[in-house]
C-alpha cells in the first residue's frame, strides 16, 4: 500500500566477462558507473548514488528505474522481500537500470527534489534525458509492476491511446500541476478499453488529483462510482482510504453521504480480504485490514473493529516468524507494534522489536519503534533509552521525527528542560535540510510545538 533487491549471473545486467572464446567475442570491462550494481534476487541495483546509475543508462542506453524508498516503509520493505524476488523480472535485468534511493539520505535530495515523491515508495522509469517514461506510486503486484516497466519501456519509442495520455498525466504528477493531470488522466480512461491494465492505477491517481485539489464532494461522488473497478490488488484498498479521507472532511455539509461511503467502503474492503486468490503480500493485506478496522470504528462497530485487529495481529506475526531474513522480517515491526498498541497490549511485542534489532544494529526503525511502544505502554525510561539509541542511527527528516518522539517521552517524564532540547533539535533539523528534504508544514509543526513551552501558562479565572 502507499504509504520497496535481487540472485542471477553478472550477465543479466550486461556486466558480466568472458571465460573464454577470442577478443572479439569478449564483453567491453564494466564502467565504474555499472560496477556499483549489486544483485539482489532478480535485478541489480545501484544504491543511493544516482549519478552513477543515470551514467551507466547513458552507457547502456537504457532507462532507468529510481525506486524511492525508506528504511521505515513497510510497504517500501515488502516490495523489496515480495515482488522483486520474483523470477519473472529476470529478462528485465537485461533492459532496465535499476537504482535504490533511500530518501532521508541526504545525499539524495537533489534526485529526490528532481523526482517528487506523492508517497514511499514511489518508483519512476526515466530517460536518459531524465525525462519520465512512467511512474508509480505505492504498492504494486508483480503484474502491475511488469505492467509499469512496459510502460516505461514503450514509452521511449512514444505511445498513443490511453498510454498516452497516462503518460502526460505522470509528468504532471511529477510536477504537482494537478489540473492538467486530471484532464489527461480523464482523457486516458476515456479512451481506454474496459480491460485495460492500467484502469485501476489510472482511477487511484485520478480520485487521488481530485483529493489534492481540495474537491472532497466531488472527490466522494466519484469514489462511490468507481469504487468497484479497481480490481483486487493493493490499489483497490488504497482508493478506499483515498476516498475515505475526502469523507472525513465531509462529515458535517454531507452526513448522508459519509454514510454511504463508509457502507460502500466496508463492503468493498471486506470482499477484497475474502477474495483468497487476489494478488495481496501480507503487508498489503495488513493495510486494508487497517483501514477496514478503522471503517468499523467510524460507523460504531468496535466490536468488529476489535475482532479484525486480532486477526490482523495473528497474520503479521506468523507472516514476521517465517521471514526468510531478518530486514525481511523487519518489513511487519510498524504494523505489529501499531496493532499490538491498538488492542492495549504493547508491551507484547517488546521481545520482537527487540530481536529485530539485535539482528539489525546498524538501523534505526526498531529501536525507534521499541522506542514508541515503551511509551505507549507507560515504560518512560525505557522508551527514551530505545529512543535515544534510534537517534544515533537516523538521519534526514527521519531523524527529526525521532527527535519528536524523544521530546514527547520528555513531557511524559515532567523534563520540561529535555522536552524544549529535543523540540529545539528538531526544528533546527527542519531548518537545516535541503531541498528534496525540507518540509514547510513538518517545520511549521516543530516550530509551534517549541514555542508553546515558552508561553505563558492561561491565568485562573476569577469568577
């Protein structure tokens, strides 16, 4: 859902040598631009170094694949541990550059700036111009994202049809010009087939530019129209939480039409996680379900919500103790640690998060995550030991989200000196990232929460 490497011969990437056979038969040596790929399961990818991957396209003369991902993203993590270690993705070894960019790194920015991301992960495929062939944003089943590279592929040789308005509509998004989007992404399902592989990512993005323009009652009225064709991948959930965000705002001017969304939105999400053939990772399913519980919880079902939240819990721990590694396994600790939170069991989990990271020291998310749950389950000293472990190891905007929760663990504890330390760390953070990094709304945030400690206290009423 919105919110990714790969094993085969040197060769499929095009850098492999000769073990025998004349000089004329005998590959050109790897460029030190190729010579950065790693492989990993079915593609090699070349690691938080664009430059080198876009010099390597040029050299090959292929498009490259940018894949923008975080060490926090789950969904980042389980496309990484389920759709690229899929054999079917050998051939495209052989036609794409891939490249893995972890967005917090601040190495990143400039690609990140020059390649806007609506969402971890999202995946571009671009020229060697840099221009955008295509573009993904958030989970993906292994045949969409065969489908995305195509499109990607295609597009070099350009396309018409539907593709082609696809396309105009993707360098739009890139550019946030939400209008133009809209219009061609309504030209491109107005030309499509009625089987067209690309309808339902083609919905999402639509209902999605509708939502970013603020049009939460159109945004309504079209989610409850195309709410069923939108297949039964991650997709399909994720137009429910789409549309469920525009109700949300709606509740007051459009009671009755909040109503019929969250009816329309159960029944949808309900079908999709009985739907035992639909091409859901575990993750995948875990997301609807959450955004299913919540759907209870909204229309007053707490029982159901509570039920549901149990079944998810059971699926993401069996789904994390068969983990064929341990970053494989780390893909389930947000969730589980969420889940675990929700039913008011946090401490539960501890001796999970915290395997997770005696097996993985040199990352950050579950010693911040250990960090949360500590504080959730009121262990105060123990959630800001965890925590402060996970601000040795974050960086980039991460890093200033773990410095939030550091401040909060400091409220709880009555260190109004510690609290205003971190809060004033967390804003000069902010302050200091680059573009592709900053974030005007986070430092706003970070800048209010700071200045509060510094107001004066309300005066007692007299009367």
């Amino acid at each position: 859902m919105r919110r990714l490497l790969l094993v085969i011969p040197v060769v499929a990437f095009g850098c492999s040598k000769s073990d025998k056979g004349t000089e004329k038969d005998t590959p050109k040596a790897v460029s030190a631009a190729c010579a950065k790929a790693k492989v990993e399961g079915t593609m090699a990818w070349i690691e938080d170094d664009y430059p080198a991957a876009l010099a390597c396209a040029k050299e090959k003369n292929l498009p490259l694949v940018i894949d923008l991902w975080a060490p926090w993203c789950h969904t980042c993590l389980s496309m990484k541990a389920t759709v690229f270690t899929d054999a079917s993705f050998k051939p495209d070894a052989e036609k794409f550059v891939f490249a893995a960019i972890d967005t917090d790194r601040e190495v990143n920015a400039p690609v990140v700036q020059k390649f806007p991301l609506s969402a971890w992960p999202t995946f571009y495929v671009v020229g060697t111009d840099e221009s955008v062939l295509a573009r993904w944003v958030g989970a993906a089943s292994t045949s969409q994202f065969h489908a995305f590279l195509d499109a990607g592929a295609d597009a070099r040789d350009g396309v018409d049809g539907p593709g082609k308005h696809l396309l105009a509509a993707e360098r739009a998004l890139a550019t946030k010009t939400y209008d133009v989007a809209e219009k061609e992404l309504t030209a491109a399902l107005a030309a499509a087939p009625p089987d067209w592989v690309r309808r339902p990512d083609a919905l999402l993005s639509l209902l999605s530019t509708i939502s970013r323009q603020k049009d939460d009652a159109r945004c309504l009225t079209f989610a409850i129209e195309n709410m069923g064709k939108t297949g039964s991948s991650s997709t399909a959930a994720d137009f429910v939480a789409t549309a469920l965000s525009c109700a949300s705002n709606r509740e007051k001017e459009d009671a009755a039409g909040v109503t019929a969304l969250r009816t329309a939105a159960i029944a949808r999400l309900e079908g999709l996680l009985a739907e035992t053939g639909a091409p859901l990772s575990v993750d995948d399913r875990s997301d609807a379900m959450v955004i299913l519980r919540e759907t209870y919880a909204a229309v007053g079902r707490k029982d159901d919500a509570k039920a549901l939240a149990e079944k998810q819990r059971a699926l993401i721990d069996e789904a994390a103790a068969r983990a064929t590694s341990p970053m494989a396994a780390m893909t389930f600790n947000w969730q589980r640690a969420e889940v675990y939170v929700y039913l008011g069991r946090p401490l539960e989990v501890v001796p999970a998060l915290e395997k997770s990271a005696a097996d993985l020291p040199e990352e950050y998310d579950p010693p911040a995550r250990l960090g949360w749950v500590y504080l959730k389950g009121g262990k105060l000293a123990e959630a800001a030991t965890w925590t402060d472990r996970a601000l040795k190891l974050a960086y980039g905007p991460r890093k200033a989200r773990v410095l939030s929760q550091r401040a909060e663990i400091a409220n709880k504890q009555g260190d109004a000196a510690a609290e205003k330390k971190f809060r004033a760390e967390a804003v000069a953070l902010w302050e200091s990232l680059p573009p592709g990094q900053a974030s005007p709304d986070a430092l706003a945030k970070a800048k209010e929460a700071l200045s509060k400690l510094d107001a004066p206290a309300p005066t007692a009423s007299t009367n």
